[in-house]
C-alpha cells in the first residue's frame, strides 16, 4: 500500500513509497485512513531534525495527525465496522515510569515512551493502519470533514486542564484569555476559551488572510498590535502561548494580571539569544503570584475531551480551519507553505 514515509535525519527523503499491508491481529483495529493533518513537527521531521524508524527499519511512515474509519473490529473491543477513530499519538514506556504507569504518558519521567508518527513507531499516514483499541477514539459521525483536528485539540485541552489545575492553588475564576499565534493550536486554544465562556483576545501579526475572520467568527476579538501595547488595555488573567516566538514568550509572561497563569504550548528553536532582565520577571512572577507553565503531547482523557469539544463547536467554523486538502500522492506539497495555510490536511483515500 502507499505510505508518506522518511529516512528520519536525512533532509529530503520524504516520499510516498510502497510499505506493507499491516498485519491483521485479532486485538487490533483494522482501520482505513481517510485523513491525516500536517503540522511543524512534521516538517521538522521532514527536514532531518529528528524522528526514529521502528525497530530494524530505515524508514518511517510518519502522520500523527490521525483520522481513519475502522474496516474491521475484534469482539468486545467496544468498536464497530464504520466507526469514525483517532489514533492516540504516544505510547507508554515498556517499563512504565510513575507517571505513565498510571495513564499519564503525557508527563513521562524517562523519556522512554514511542510515538506513532515520530518516534520508534510508523505513523497514519497510510492507505491504512492498525491501533490497539485502548489507544484509538470514536468521533461523533458528524466530524467526518474534521476529525483530523482532534490531535491538535488535545495539544490544547491539556493546556486549559493545566491551566485550571494551577489556578486552583487558590480562589480562581479566570475572566479573560490572551492566545498568542492565530495558527491552529492557538485558534483551537481560542476556541476552548470562548466555550469556557471567556472574554478571548488573539494575537497575531497578519492583517488579511482568513486568520481575523476566524477569531471574529468565533466571538473572540483578533489584534495585530505588539504585546506590550495590547497589555495596555487587556490584563488576561491566562495567556496560552503558540507560537514559540523567544520575544513573545517574555512579554507574554509579563502581560498578565495577578495571579496571572501562562501556558506554553510551542517549543522555542534554540541559538538566539535575547537580552532579559531576570530581577523583574522574577519579581513580577514572585510579588503577583504569576505562574508560567509548559504543556507537551496528551493523553487519553484529553483525547476525549477534545473530542467533546469538537461535537460541540460550530462545525462551519471547523471547516474553516482547514485552508488546504491535498491528495497523498501529492503530499510534498502539503509541506510548502501557502500564504494563506491554516491547517493543511492530506486526504488518504483519494
């Protein structure tokens, strides 16, 4: 069958290339693929920044951004023929840590867990795939045409449970939220705010392309000024960071209220160095009680909790998060940015 595949490390060997049929297990679901989502991790991948082959093989089918239709499933595995699934991304170590022990794999302490897609395990981005059923999740049949942003969703559902996690330190009844990053984790991020019913303000640096229509169409207001100017008139009792911009990050921490919670949800590229008076920030997060923390990957309940999300957002507005559908022979091409790109989809099954 045809898999988008790599040589993890070398830049330039991303190709559609014939891979095996994967095997047929009696506790396994047998899935066709009908989606997957590109995002900057697989372009990193794509570039020879990282990414692990399984075991005993040279490439890697990568996608982890899953959407699938299950074609076979075995008895009691709570699934049936039909059945709109996600793939959850990682898996938990072989001799599980605490914290993945107890289903938490998110928050792995050893950093021996695998990861479909990126990480010692093939991906979904395949004609089809197989899952363990206590790895896979049903989607409301309703989100055929977008199911494939559930992944990102659950980048962001984590982010908001950290959030409120941390808040709940003490009396905490957030009003307003900063996102910095119109791209799709930081409209996704936007989206959960505003079903919190928050007063939600993103950020971002475009004037035109669909990324204002999208904040304004979800009830949240858009800016384009700077961070600093735009603290001026909003103090956001959280901030969910996405874009992973050094500069940004700095002020984002520095632009909240009291009692101010910010979540970093991008990773930052090494080697450029900014200039930080240290003795502020510290003050700042020490006198107000400010929190700065990170949020990576996500587990299984996140996956069901953005998967409620997801049945419960304007399936319009959805659709609109998804700029560019391209055909899995055509894949390449999903990796060269378009000006207008929000999220770019492969379609498997054309």
């Amino acid at each position: 069958m045809r898999a988008l595949t790599v040589i993890p490390g070398q830049a330039g060997s991303l190709a559609v290339t014939e891979v095996a049929d994967p095997p047929v297990s009696d506790g396994l679901l047998l899935v066709d693929g009908l989606a997957v989502g590109v995002c900057g991790t697989d372009r990193e991948i794509a570039g020879g920044e990282y990414g692990e082959a399984p075991e005993g093989a040279d490439r890697l089918v990568i996608g982890h951004e899953s959407l699938g239709r299950v074609r076979q499933a075995p008895d009691g595995s709570g699934f049936d023929a039909g059945d709109l699934v996600v793939g959850v991304v990682r898996r938990p170590d072989p001799v599980p840590c605490g914290a993945c022990a107890r289903g938490q794999f998110d928050m792995c302490r050893n950093g021996r867990y695998t990861e479909r897609g990126i990480k010692g395990l093939d991906g979904y981005a395949s004609r089809r795939w197989t899952v363990e059923p206590d790895y896979a999740v049903r989607l409301d049949p309703a989100l055929q045409d977008v199911g494939v942003l559930l992944e990102p969703t659950t980048v962001v559902a984590k982010a908001w449970e950290q959030v409120y996690a941390v808040g709940r330190r003490s009396w905490f009844e957030p009003r307003t939220a900063l996102v910095t990053g119109a791209g799709p984790i930081g409209l996704l991020a936007a989206m959960l705010g505003v079903q919190r019913g928050l007063d939600v303000h993103v950020l971002d640096r475009v004037t035109d392309g669909p990324k204002p229509d999208l904040v304004t169409d979800l009830g949240a207001t858009y800016h384009t000024e700077s961070l600093t100017t735009l603290a001026e008139h909003v103090e956001p009792d959280v901030v969910i960071e996405a874009t992973g911009a050094g500069s940004l990050v700095l002020d984002a921490i520095a632009a909240t209220g009291t009692y101010g919670i910010t979540c970093l949800t991008s990773v930052t590229s090494p080697g450029r160095r900014l200039r930080l008076d240290l003795g502020a920030v510290n003050r700042e997060l020490v006198l107000e009680n400010d929190a700065v923390v990170g949020s990576v990957n996500a587990n299984l309940q996140h996956y069901r909790d953005a998967a409620e999300a997801l049945a419960a957002a304007d399936l319009p507005w959805l659709r609109g998060l998804i700029s560019r559908r391209v055909r899995l022979e055509d894949a390449a091409d999903a990796f060269t940015p378009h000006d207008d790109d929000v999220k770019v989809v492969i379609d498997l099954a054309t």
